[in-house]
C-alpha cells in the first residue's frame, strides 16, 4: 500500500470529522402573536417585542412584528401602518441565509386597491459590517407569492436583514402602503465541529486498520 494513500485517507478522516456543520432552519412564523396581541404588547412595554422561533431571533426595525391577513406569517409594509418595514435575523453562531417568500397584498391608500411594483432590499452582515447586497422585485399583484433564493455572498453572516422598499414611483401623492407577507426564512447555522476524544480514537483506529492492512499486503507480496 502506497504511503501517500494513508496519509491521504488520514487526512480525509480527520477532515470529515473536524469540517464545520451546516443544517438548515425554517423561520415559520407558526407562532407569531396577531395584530391586537402585538398592539398591546407595544402599549405595555413600550417597545417592539422580537420573535424567536429555532433559533433565530426576528427583530423588528420600524414597527410591530405580528401576522394581519392571515396566520403563520409576518406582515411587512412599505408605510403608512403600525407593521414594520425591515426585520432583522440573527442567530447564536454565524449563519448562512438561503431564501425566503412573500406574498403581495397589493396596495391601499385612501381606498384604492392595484398592483404596485416593490423592490425588496436584502443586506447580510458580518462583524459588523454589511458585505452582501440583494434587490428582488415583486409585482405587487394581489396574491401574487414568490420565492427568493439568496447567493454564496450570504454566507457565514451574523445577521440578515430583509427590507420593504418605499418605491420611488409610488402613486398617489407618493404614499402607496404596499402590503406583503413574509414566510419560510430559511438559514442554516455555521457549527464549527472540532474532534473530541472519541473522534480521535476512530481516526487512530482508522490510521491503525489502514496501518494493518499496509503490513498484511507487504507479508502476501514478500
């Protein structure tokens, strides 16, 4: 047995059992309160009160954090309302961001309903510092849902931040209060794996078995 393949299989090995491990989490909203919970919770504390669901906290930017049209989502507006434009995502340990959905309520002011074009603005930051940069355009149709699936620059981030766009073309005396729901935020948490004890003793176990196996081949071929 060539030296180089143990030394190449031991270092495999121990890759295997040192990488970093990423599982994904689904942000849901199942159990985010509704508008009224929201509105008193405000009153009492003063505050806008985050959401944390597996993991992850959810931090309004702007305004309250609660489902309004229907349950199991979070309800984001553009302005014009008490529901926050911007929610901000973090987690334990670095993360990276893989997608999200929303879906378009359309558009109110002074009782007109229709379709308004939106730019979502997503940022990710890491130590600090922002280092990635989405747009996504939604068509603003009622009803209208849409995923959207982040790049590699997302990644190892220690926070995300999803945004509602005020347009800059909005109709109506520049006041369009766009609605939308947010839904499935999915990040997969960056845990650094080093090797415990255990792991050690199947990568010496490892190293001895391929040791072995190296002599035995050696006695056959003598």
């Amino acid at each position: 047995m060539n030296l180089s393949i143990f030394g190449n299989t031991a270092i495999t090995i121990f890759a295997l059992i040192a990488a970093p491990a990423a599982h994904a989490t689904t942000v849901t909203f199942d159990a985010l309160p509704d508008y009224g919970t929201a509105i008193d919770d405000y009153i009492n504390t003063g505050g806008f009160t985050p959401y944390v669901e597996n993991g992850v906290t959810v931090t309004p930017t702007d305004g309250l954090l609660a489902w309004y049209s229907a349950p199991g989502f979070a309800h984001m507006d553009d302005s014009g309302t008490d529901f926050a434009s911007g929610l901000l995502f973090n987690m334990a340990t670095a993360f990276d961001a893989v997608s999200f959905s929303l879906i378009s309520l359309g558009y109110n002011f002074f009782g007109e309903h229709g379709p308004l074009g939106e730019t979502i603005n997503v940022t990710g930051f890491a130590g600090g510092s922002a280092i990635a940069f989405a747009d996504f355009m939604m068509s603003g149709d009622y009803l209208d849902s849409q995923s959207f699936t982040l790049g590699s620059g997302f990644s190892a981030l220690d926070a995300l931040l999803i945004e509602i766009v005020y347009p800059a073309n909005a109709p109506y005396c520049d006041a369009p209060c766009g609605h939308f729901d947010l839904d499935s935020v999915v990040l997969a948490p960056i845990v650094p794996a080093v090797p415990l004890p255990s792991s050690m003793a199947m990568l010496g176990a490892a190293g001895l078995a391929l040791f072995g196996l190296r002599k035995r081949r050696r006695r056959i071929s003598a």
